[in-house]
C-alpha cells in the first residue's frame, strides 16, 4: 500500500480511502484542492491499483 500527504500541515488529518478498483487521484483528484486549503490529507493507493503496478505480496517481504 502507498500514500501520498497533501494539504495543511496544521489542519486536522483526512485520510482518503478509495472506492474498490480505483485509484486516489480517481477517486478524489477533483476536490484535493479544497480540502487541501482546509485539511492534511493522506491519500492512499491500494496494491496494484497505483501508477506504478507493484504488489505487495506478504508482510514477511515488506522492507523494513
């Protein structure tokens, strides 16, 4: 899983969890600029749903 923060680093914490087979910038690329005024945002992008395609495969391989 990997995410993205934006926004107002003293404002109080949104995170943002898409909709099943999107990606953040799908889901919420149209309003970020507002809440980001407002909010500190953590955008998250599920295993291979972001731009890159990479998939984490098990909590044993995770880097630590």
């Amino acid at each position: 899983m990997k995410f993205e923060e934006f926004g107002e680093e003293n404002g109080k914490t949104m995170m943002l969890l898409p909709g099943t087979c999107c990606d953040w910038q799908t889901n919420f690329g149209t309003v970020l600029p507002r809440l980001s005024a407002k909010y500190q945002l953590i955008c998250v992008n599920y295993d291979g749903f972001d731009v890159g395609g990479s998939i984490f495969p098990d909590i044993m391989e995770m880097p630590v």
